[in-house]
C-alpha cells in the first residue's frame, strides 16, 4: 500500500498574519503620527490666522509704498547734489523742527534719525512721535514738506514694533516665524502620510 504523500509543513514567520491579528497589533507609525499632526496643525492654525493675514496684507501695502504718497511722501530735490554746498546736519535738524513746530502748532518729539540721500540733495528727518517726516534742502535747509509717513505705522504693525517696541518686534517675529514653520511641517505631513499609508497598504495586499 503506498504511503501518503507528505504535506511540507509551514514555519509560522511564513504564514502572513490573519486581518484579525494585525488589527491587535494597533494603529501604524504613520497613522500615528497622522492623529497627532491633525490637531496640532488645527490649534497651531486658528490663533496664527489673525497675525498671518496683519502680516500678509501690511506686507502689500509697504511694497507699494514707493507708488503712493499717501503712504510715504514723495522724495524731493534740493539745489545741490554737491557735498561741499550742504549745511551742517545740526542746521537740518533744527530746521526740520520749526518746520514740524509751525505745521503742528506745538513743540514737536523727538528727532528718531536723519535720512540723507545724497542723490537728491535732500534729508529726511524723522520724529519718534506721530510718525512726521520732514524734508529738508541739504543746501538751504529750507523745509521742502512735512507729512505723516503712513508707512512707518504700517511697518510698526507688520513686525510687531507697535505694541512695544523692540521687545515685541522680537517676540512677534519669534511667534510668527515658528508657527509658520509647524504649520508648514503638520501640512506636509498631512499631505505627505495618507499617501504613505495607501502605498504600504496596497504593497501588502500585492505580496
């Protein structure tokens, strides 16, 4: 009587694990790092939302600053683009302020700093308070304009600086910056890892 024919036995590593027992095993990494990515993304995004969109649109406004006056005056021209013709600086400043004392009304702030441009022969001056500019002719100083510098307050609340100075600009910049980052992070993840679970899922459902 011939003897049955014998049935090679499989070693338990190369039977594949039933849906059941896989289920026991839980969530994957990436599944879990998903679930984890989800809320921080959606917590980290709603408070950032309002200093994004101060951010984004004062960011518009001072690139265009240059094409309209009502955000920063147009830069005069003096009589003369020549160093050797200009007045003392301490001549400008004082000029630049009973320009800003007759404008007002009152005694102006102040001074924040001078800005010469040589190119046109002219310095701004600057005051710390009312954000006021005054023009002055390097050669004259004979007070060209005196405006408000709408695009000194815009500056001040795109980085922060309005609210209290330089320790603010600081913490502004700190926060914006590093939520932008983890929001950046979380959303490529949670771009990136569905599609990671579905490759691995249909490469083991091919094997």
């Amino acid at each position: 009587m011939p003897s049955p024919a014998r049935v090679p036995r499989t070693s338990e590593a190369e039977v594949p694990p039933s849906p059941a027992v896989a289920s026991l095993r839980g969530p994957s990494r990436v599944v879990v790092w998903l679930r984890r990515a989800r809320p921080l993304h959606r917590w980290v995004g709603v408070p950032l939302t309002l200093l994004v969109l101060i951010s984004s649109l004062t960011g518009i406004l001072l690139g265009w600053k240059k094409q309209f006056a009502v955000l920063q005056p147009p830069l005069r021209t003096g009589a003369s683009l020549e160093a050797r013709d200009w007045q003392p600086l301490h001549l400008i400043s004082s000029a630049a302020e009973a320009g800003l004392r007759d404008h007002l009304g009152a005694p102006p702030g102040p001074i924040d700093r001078l800005d010469v441009r040589p190119s046109k022969g002219v310095a701004k001056v600057l005051f710390r308070e009312g954000f006021w500019e005054v023009q002055v002719d390097l050669t004259t100083a004979r007070v060209l304009s005196v405006d408000r510098r709408a695009s000194d307050f815009i500056e001040a609340l795109h980085d922060g600086s309005i609210l209290q100075g330089e320790g603010s600009r600081v913490t502004w910049s700190t926060v914006l910056g590093l939520g932008l980052l983890v929001l950046s992070l979380s959303g490529l993840w949670l771009w990136w890892g569905p599609r990671l679970t579905r490759r691995s899922a249909s490469s083991s459902r091919g094997s």
